[in-house]
C-alpha cells in the first residue's frame, strides 16, 4: 500500500546519516510542506515531493523527463534502468506518470537506499525495484534487448566515476535497449568543456542519433552547469525536445545533427583506456 499523506508528511522531516558516499540530509523544502531535498556533503543530489511526483525542480531532471517523454508515447509503460539513485526523482515521476512501468534502480551506495528508504518511503504497488551495486556491472549483468530506457546519473560526491564514461560503458547500455528505445545521460562540465565534448563524441560513437541539452550559458562554457545526452537507433524527436526544453523556467536549447558536429569541435570517443572522472565543479558550484 502507499504511504498515507499523513505518513508522508510525518516523514518528510529534516535527518542526517552517514552513508558511504559521505554525510546525506534531507532537508524540508519551508515552500512545499513534505517535499525534501537530498545533499551529500552539502551537494544537491535530489528533490522529492512525495504529494507530487511530476514536480521536477532540478532543472536536469526535467530535461531527462523531456527524453522520456518525447520518444515514448503519452503514459505507456516502459522498462527502465536508471543508474543512480539518490531520492529516486524520475524513477517516482514515471511511475506515477506512466502507471505500470517495470523500473530498476542501481545504486551503489546500499546505505543510501536504506535512508531513503525510510525516510521517503514510496509506494510497494510499483514496479519499483532498487539495489545496491555499480552501474557498469549491473549493466553487464542484463539481458540484451530488455529495456526501453537507459538513464546513467551516477555521481561519486559531484563527478561522474571514470569507468561510466567510455565507449565500451555506453555500448553495454545500448546492448540492454530494445528496438526504439532511448539511452540518457546527466554529465556536468564548465568551461572549456572538453569532459562534455568528450562525451558526447562518445555516445554519438554508439548511436547513430545523438541530441544534447543544455542551457545555453552551459553549453558556451560561461558557467558550471547539467548538460544531458540522448543517443537512439532511431531519430529522436529533436524538434519535441526542443520545444519542451524551451518553455521550461530556464530554458535550454537543443544541438543535434550538424550543430553538434561542430560543437564536439573534433573532440575523440572515450575509451577505457583514457577514460577520467568528470571535473570536480569549483567551489560553491552547487553547494548549499
């Protein structure tokens, strides 16, 4: 059964705990009775409205709903492996958007889940499953051809672990999706942006058709800042996406197609071999 709004709001209470990713909080949003922000060590990490899931206040997160949203039709249900947990954000959001949806959730640090858990309960009738483990071996360990969407948000503190970010990573998640489905990323990068170009050479080296969404202070290196990559076998709905991107409250852009090309500025795939963590954001980037 889901928790009652009572039991929700009884829960939605400021706590500490240590994990093994560092000192997690949730603390309460004063605007939003029951809503919770989730920090590691001082880093924004997630944001939960247990009474309405579809609020999306990260701006990254909306621009991965955006993906999801675009390519597969209005509320069908969909097979999900996100890589990351934290709060559980856009697992929640579809499936409270997408009712029915079979969804995995990896998270590798075991003590977060159980802190959450507990203090942002969700509802036992989805089909929500979460366990502790890595991303990339999780992936390896999948059938090929068994889910619709691949989400990698997998951060350790505020980077993006180096074995998350080479071409032989992105192959295993296009390995897992079915025909038609959709792989997204959430990366940070500033100024000069070479871990992003890096990126995005690299899972355009996988995909045939790659999008990539950010604000556009961000994508000019004038700021830290989310970017997110979508890659598919198939067009993705570029056009969508970029209507979606631009009405919401910080607009983003969408580059693809040609654009992109000359974005990436020749910038060469990620392999294991060269592969580093994401750049650390400077001081007071995200912190509370």
């Amino acid at each position: 059964m889901p928790p009652s709004r009572r039991e929700r709001r009884a829960a939605a209470q400021p706590a500490t705990a240590s994990t093994a990713s560092g000192v997690a909080r949730l603390l309460p949003d004063v605007d939003c009775p029951g809503a919770l922000l989730l920090t590691l060590d001082g880093v924004p990490q997630s944001y939960v409205d247990p009474d309405d899931p579809a609020r999306l206040e990260f701006e990254y997160v909306q621009r991965l709903a955006h993906v999801v949203d675009a390519v597969f039709p209005a509320a069908a249900r969909i097979d999900a492996v996100h890589l990351g947990g934290g709060a559980l954000t856009l697992p929640r959001y579809l499936a409270h958007s997408r009712p029915g949806s079979g969804q995995l959730v990896v998270e590798i640090d075991a003590q977060l889940i159980e802190f959450v858990r507990a203090r942002l309960p969700w509802d036992r009738r989805w089909r929500l499953r979460v366990r502790a483990g890595d991303a990339r071996e999780a992936l390896a360990s999948r059938r090929e051809g068994s889910a619709d969407l691949v989400v990698a948000d997998a951060f350790a503190g505020a980077r993006t672990p180096a074995h998350l970010t080479s071409v032989q990573f992105v192959a295993l998640a296009a390995g897992v999706l079915r025909p038609g489905g959709a792989y997204a990323a959430n990366l940070a990068d500033g100024a000069p942006l070479a871990f992003a170009r890096g990126q995005a050479a690299t899972v355009r080296a996988v995909f045939p058709h790659v999008a990539l969404i950010a604000e556009p202070a961000v994508l000019r290196g004038r700021r830290f800042g989310n970017l997110v990559l979508a890659g598919a076998r198939e067009p993705l709905p570029v056009a969508e996406l970029a209507r979606r991107a631009a009405a919401d409250p910080f607009p983003a852009r969408v580059t693809a197609g040609r654009e992109l090309e000359e974005w990436i500025a020749g910038a060469a795939p990620v392999t294991d071999a060269d592969a580093v963590p994401s750049p650390a954001p400077p001081p007071g980037a995200f912190e509370l």
